[in-house]
C-alpha cells in the first residue's frame, strides 16, 4: 500500500533532525545489487577489544602491524587524506585510500571480500546495508555502540542499523537541493514551470549553455518527480518489496514534467555527468543544478557571493519531496585489522572529524554537537538543505533495493531519450523489479 502519510511526516521529520539536531528522539543520499556470500568465521574478531559496547577510544588498540584500506569517492577523497594523515599521527597505523564510487562498494566487496582484497573500512550509503548486513560482509559496531548512539541523531542511527543491529558509523546526511548563480537567476524558482520560462531565455545548446542541469538518468536525483506527486517506491515506509508503486497514477504524473524538462535541458542523458555539470556550473553555462551537499565546497570556491541554494521547486504543483540518506562507514567482516578499522571508523566520525568534513566538503553531520556547533548552524547553505529535508523520504534500507537501480536508470533514459512514454517505461522497470525480487530473473 501507499506510504502513509503519518510515516513519512515521521521519516522527514527524522531527517530534519539530522541536519537541524532540533527536537528529540524520532525514529528516522544509489545503490548496486549486494552480496550472496557470506564469509567464514573470522575466530571473533568482531568481538575484539571489549564487548561492552561503551568503549572509548582509549580501551581499543590497533593489532600490532597493522594497516588499513579504506573506500572513498573521488568527490569527498581529501577529507579523507586529511583524516587518514591525523589516524596515521595518532595511532601509527599506515592508511591507504582507493577510490571506488559509494553506490559500487557493496558490490565490490561481495567480490573481494573473501580474497582479501577489499578495504578495510567502507564507506556506503545507508540504502547499501541491508544487503551487506544480510550477507554478513559486515561486522556489528559493537565496541563503540552506546557512544555512537548517543552522540549520533536518532535518523542516522536507524540508518545505520539493520534487523535491530547496528552496524554502521554515521558520517553525514544527506538529501539534495537547487543551486543556482544569483548573477544569472534573480530569484530560486518556486516550480519547474519557472524553470522551464527561465531556461526559454537562457538555453543555447549550440553555445552549451542551459538554465538547468542535473543527472536525468540516475533514479536518485529524479525520485521527486515520482514521489511528490504520490509514487513511491516500497510500500509500508518502505519495507514491502512486493508494493511497488512507481508506476503509479502519481508517478505518472510527475514523470510527465520530467519529461517536458527536455525543453530546458534538450541534450542526451548519456552526456550528463557530474564533472560536465560541476564544469558547466562554475562557468556561468549552466544556471541551475540540482545536486547535494558534497558539491558545496567547490560551488562557493567557484561562485563565491553569487551562489544561492534553495529546496527544489514544485512538481505539478505539489511540494518537492526528495530522496535522504545517511552516509555510514561499515567494517570489513574480513578484515584482517578489526580492532584498527573499527578504531579509524570511529575516529573518522568523531565532532572533530565530522567539522572537518563539512569544511572541506560541504557535508552536513549527523554529529549532534558538530550541528551545535557556530560552523554548521550560522552556515546559510546548511539551512537550505535543512529546509528541503523536512520534505524528503529515507531510501529504503532492504536488500531489494539494490534491485530497483538499474530497471529505473534504464526506464529515465527512454523517456528522456527516445519520448517513450512514461507509464510504458516504468511497467516495464517495475515489472524487472519484481522478477529480481522473485529471483526468475538474473541482473
């Protein structure tokens, strides 16, 4: 059945926790298909240091020799050089960074987990842990549990928990908002049809010049054109994977603004991606994008004074609702350092830690002293954010998930690119998302 609206009011209002730390405890930012292996017994690693789930950081020590892997975008890669150097100093353990996208680490640990070849510490969207947790690919955030709990807000704790385990380390929340270049957008359009009279006057595709751009094929950045006109995804606040309702009348309906769109950003979706957007908006040739926090840093080095940010306009006349996440580190189940990896996972999401990365980032933490703190609560651009996520659903958390990625990545191109039409498209994806649940078809 649909989300109830009592649900999701409580999810959004949880999110909103996250990035305001206003209010008490309330229960609560791609994904790729997970893992089926599960490993073998690891003689209890996961149960190194102490059980007490109250640690400090001065009850664990590293193994002796030992030296950690650690995953990270290309995006957020320099905080985490500058975290890893301070590990390093504290603890005299060595940190080795690979890049490898957020969205594909589940993925690639399911493969190189069992081989010793994956990281030490992952870094994954929330909406990823399911199918890690379920595979046992993880390991329980046991040693430091009650402090992570209690420093951490309660939204990026549920999102860091699965089947009643918590597992992850929280780092940030995440949704996304519209930027734009005040010396070219007066005022933050309240509707994608002021988008669309905007871009009229502004789109040159022969100068590569257009008033919007965002990433048409990633479901992510496009579920508020299913969610805000009453498509969802997972029924029962997203925990049903046999009610899918993204081709729905209301998904219908927004999908069909998304596809008018193309009069605003008339290229083809393959040649969007985040660094030609990124480029195109430091410019001055795109005006407005839709993207997250982690562009923040770039986009006010780029823009300075002219940058603004504002929730994302109206859809058929109904309030913008966005997809949330929280972004979690999680401990190799195969790591051959547990007591280190666990020890930098906490270190990297300590106040200190999380200052560091809205700093250099732009990333919003889940830390509830870092959101006291005068950086984050006198940071205009952070109340931007905040004000969208009072209007965002958290991406489910069960292993289907990583099912529904690449049927709807598919469908958005056909209808940005070949004027399929909506609702023939997302029966199609729907129907592939059913049949990967069911397990009567191979991805």
């Amino acid at each position: 059945m649909k989300l109830k609206k009592l649900m999701v009011l409580t999810a959004a209002c949880s999110m909103v926790l996250s990035i305001t730390a206003c209010g008490s405890n309330t229960a609560n930012n791609g994904g790729n298909a997970a893992a089926t292996n599960a490993p073998a017994d690891n003689g209890g690693a996961n149960n190194a240091g102490t059980d007490s789930g109250n640690a400090a950081a001065g009850d664990i020590v590293p193994e002796d020799g030992a030296s950690l892997i650690v995953w990270e975008s290309k995006e957020e890669r320099p905080f985490t050089e500058e975290i890893a150097k301070q590990f390093t100093a504290k603890y005299n353990v060595p940190v080795k960074i690979e890049e490898v996208a957020g969205p594909d680490q589940v993925t690639k640990l399911t493969q190189d987990g069992p081989s010793g070849l994956a990281a030490d510490v992952i870094n994954i969207p929330h909406d990823n842990l399911g199918k890690a947790a379920s595979a046992s690919l993880v390991l329980p955030n046991d040693i430091f549990a009650e402090q992570t709990k209690a420093d951490n807000t309660e939204a990026s704790i549920v999102g860091s928990t699965f089947e009643g385990e918590l597992y992850g380390y929280p780092r940030a929340a995440e949704t996304y908002a519209l930027y734009y270049n005040k010396s070219l957008v007066k005022e933050a359009p309240k509707s994608f049809d002021d988008v669309l009279a905007f871009s009229k006057t502004f789109t040159d595709k022969s100068k590569n010049k257009y008033g919007i751009m965002w990433e048409v094929g990633n479901l992510y950045y496009n579920y508020l054109f299913i969610a805000s006109t009453g498509g969802y995804l997972f029924g029962d606040n997203g925990t049903n994977k046999d009610d899918i309702g993204l081709n729905n009348e209301g998904a219908i309906e927004g999908l069909n603004t998304f596809a008018k769109l193309k009069e605003a950003l008339p290229i083809k979706s393959g040649d969007i991606n985040a660094d030609i957007k990124r480029s195109l908006f430091n410019s001055g040739d795109v005006a407005m994008d839709i993207t997250g926090p982690w562009e923040l840093a770039g986009y006010k080095e780029a823009l300075g004074d002219n940058l603004g940010i504002a929730p994302v306009p109206t859809v058929a006349g109904k309030t913008a609702v966005t997809f949330s996440g929280i972004k979690i580190y999680a401990v190799n189940s195969f790591s051959q350092y547990p007591n280190a990896a666990k020890l930098y996972a906490h270190f990297a999401t300590s106040k200190e830690s999380q200052l560091e990365l809205n700093k250099i980032i732009g990333s919003v933490p889940t830390n509830k002293e870092a959101l006291e703190d005068p950086q984050i609560k006198d940071d205009p651009y952070v109340s931007a954010f905040a004000e969208q996520a009072k209007n965002s659903q958290p991406m489910p958390s069960i292993p289907e998930m990583g099912n529904v990625w690449s049927p709807v990545n598919a469908a958005l191109p056909e209808i940005w690119d070949k004027d399929v039409d909506p609702k023939v498209a997302m029966d199609k994806a729907v129907q592939q998302i059913k049949d990967l649940n069911n397990g009567t078809s191979a991805q």
